[in-house]
C-alpha cells in the first residue's frame, strides 16, 4: 500500500499496547481501544477518579511516539463494543462530556455512527441498530457538529501537544498548543461544582461550552456536568 500512496494510512484493529506494530515499518496507528477503557470507566460507569483518569490520559500520550499519538484513531464504540450511552445508564451528557475529550485530545477522533445523536444500544448485534435518523438535529448533535468545526479551525487540536493545567474534584482542565495558537478545555463530570486553576496565559474568548461555566482570572469555574473549549 505504501508503494502505492505513501500517504495511505494504513491502523491497525489491535486492542492493548500496540507499540511493536506501530514502529514504522507496519501500521501508522491503532485503534485506541485502551483510550475508550478510560473513558468508559470515568465518563460513563464513574468507577475510577479524577487523578486515576488523568494518569491514563497522561500515560497514553507517553505510551507511543509523538506521531503515532496524533494518528491514533480514538474511538468511544464501536462494532465490537456496546453503546457507550447504554454504559452510560442512558445519560447523554455523559457521552457529550466523553466526546469534547475524544474530539480535543491528541488523536484522530473515530465517530462511531450514531453516538452523535446519540444512540443507545448494548453489544453486538444491538449496537447496530439503524441510523436514529429522527435525532439528526438535535441538540446532542448540533453541540458535536459544532465540537468537531472547532477542531477544524484550531490547528491546535490537530497537531499539538497536551499539557495538564490543573484539577479539583472531578473538574480538570488542559491546553493544546502549538506556536501562537492555544486551546483550552476544561471538563467537570461531578454533580458539584469544580473551580480549577489555569495559570499563565491562556485564552479568554469561549468557543464552545455545555453547562454553566465562569471564568474568574486565571481559576474556571466549571458547574456541575460541564465543559468548556477557550480559544
């Protein structure tokens, strides 16, 4: 394939650590399998905390080279897995919360049909169910379609790196950066409100928010079930 086209990009369905194959001389990316683990487990069941879920993320962007982080196909389900919606005890917002992560940390964010909608349904066969083409619209996927325009126009959020601003309960918030350009999210999955640090320089213009979110000086106030994109 690459004699072909050198540009063909060429991921690997390899769940756990793929590091031999992703060396340069096989596969260019894998699908993420251990990244939709965390956020399954933080996002939609809420069975690991805060520091835990950020010490995955962390220990993905350390897991392989700096390339193969921004190639890595990030999925939240797929055919072989159930719903994440149905994990998520039919929560939307929970799989909103999952998705502004997925589509704003490094990676190449993989969309399983559906869960823009969103869609619910347990595993296979289930999580095949025909297109809920009476959802196209909504307010889930209007806020998704708006996410990924965000990431278009942000190099940022394509090519940069992740730097952890801070956390506080179960709000956190990190940067992306490249050059002048700079992108910050902050996400609070808790029922309480989180008031986290920024520090230095970052953005003050709101791109893209869900729940009640302040920004007070250098600290975000993020209310319960909350995100936010500054840039």
């Amino acid at each position: 394939m690459k004699s072909v086209d050198p540009n063909v990009y060429l991921v690997a369905e390899i769940m756990g650590d793929a590091r031999r194959w992703l060396r340069g001389d096989e596969f260019d990316a894998t699908m993420n399998y251990t990244f939709r683990e965390l956020c399954v487990d933080y996002f939609a069941t809420g069975t690991i905390g805060t520091a835990v879920f950020l010490e995955g993320a962390l220990a993905l962007t350390a897991m392989y080279s700096p390339a193969v982080t921004l190639m890595n196909h990030n999925l939240l389900g797929s055919h072989d897995t159930p719903r994440f919606l149905g994990l998520a005890g039919e929560d939307p917002r929970s799989l909103l919360l999952a998705t502004v992560f997925q589509v704003t940390f490094p990676g190449a964010p993989g969309l399983y049909y559906g869960d823009e909608l969103p869609m619910s349904g347990g595993g296979d066969p289930d999580n095949r169910r025909g297109l809920a083409w009476d959802s196209v619209g909504s307010t889930h996927h209007d806020a998704v379609r708006r996410l990924l325009r965000l990431r278009r126009r942000h190099f940022a959020l394509r090519h940069g790196g992740w730097r952890l601003l801070g956390h506080k309960a179960d709000g956190f918030a990190f940067a992306r950066e490249v050059g002048a350009d700079t992108v910050v999210v902050g996400i609070n999955r808790g029922a309480d409100e989180a008031v986290v640090p920024l520090g230095g320089q970052v953005p003050r213009r709101m791109a893209w928010s869900v729940g009640d979110v302040v920004r007070r000086r250098n600290m975000l106030h993020l209310g319960p079930r909350s995100a936010v994109v500054l840039g």
